[in-house]
C-alpha cells in the first residue's frame, strides 16, 4: 500500500521530450559555450545545427505519432 505511486505510468509524448532537450541544450550552450556571448563566429553554426536536429527530431516524432 505504501507503494501505490510506483504503479503510475506517465505518457510523455517524443515531441515534448525533444523541446525539453533542446531547451536543456539551449541552456548549456549559452552557460557553458558562451553561445550568447558578443563574439560570433564558428559557435554561432552550433546554435543553428542544435535548431536543425530539433527540427528533425519534431519531424520524425510527428511522423511516429501518426501512425
């Protein structure tokens, strides 16, 4: 009985997985890297590449959702 919470299951849908990784992506680039920081350069392309593997990640998971 104290053990009632371990018999949920949360349905978290592959979308939302993969905004909260870009978010946590997002947040690690600009603490970590310097991504924000006023010097633009070869780090820019790594913003831009981290939005396009989101981009595919939403494709496919809208993809897997509809079948």
């Amino acid at each position: 009985m104290a053990f009632l919470f371990l018999k949920k299951i949360y349905l978290v849908s592959k979308s939302t997985i993969a905004i909260v990784v870009y978010v946590l992506g997002l947040i690690f680039g600009a603490l970590v890297l310097g991504l924000w920081s006023a010097e633009t350069g070869p780090k820019a392309f790594i913003g831009i590449i981290w939005t396009t593997l989101l981009l595919i990640a939403l494709f496919y998971a809208d993809k897997h959702d509809q079948e």
